[in-house]
C-alpha cells in the first residue's frame, strides 16, 4: 500500500466528530473515561478498544463496528510494514 493510501489513525478521524470546541477533558467526561486514555486515542498513541468503540457508539451514534474496522485497517498496515512475514514458509495440505 502505497503512502497516498495510508490509512488515518482513529484517533484523527475521531477528532472530526466531536463537536467544535469541545475540550478533551469534556470528551472523556461524556465517555466515562480517564482524560489520558482519550488524549492517548486521539494523539494516536493507543488504539480503539472494543469497550472504547461501544462508548463512541453510545455517546456519538456510530456503531462501533467503524471505529473496530478504521482500528483493525490501520493496525493490519502497520504490521504489514514491519514485514511480520519474512521468514514464514507456505504449509502445504
């Protein structure tokens, strides 16, 4: 996959829909969660959760399926580009 395609980390794409204005720490009160572990999500320092997904899901109305899919997408080219694979033989039935 090439740079052009690089997947946005969540946390960016969750920057765009919480409301203008809206500090981190307000955020995090609304999720029921530590103001860190939201700062952390949305600087891309830690991913989405599944338990941080359905909050997201319940205070944002977007099922936590898309942020679980943009997390697994991101993380899946991250591994990708760290060339996991070398090394692996193919196993024959």
């Amino acid at each position: 996959m090439s740079e052009m395609h690089k997947p946005a980390h969540p946390g960016e794409v969750l920057r765009e829909y919480l409301p203008e204005g809206m500090s981190v720490t307000d955020a995090a009160k609304a999720l029921n969660v530590t103001r860190q572990s939201l700062s952390a999500v949305l600087n891309g320092r830690a991913g989405i959760s599944i338990e941080m997904a359905l909050r997201l899901e319940a205070a944002l109305g977007i099922e936590a399926e898309f942020w679980l899919r943009m997390q697994m997408t991101f993380d899946l080219r991250e591994a990708r580009q760290k060339e996991l694979v070398r090394g692996v033989r193919y196993i024959a039935a």
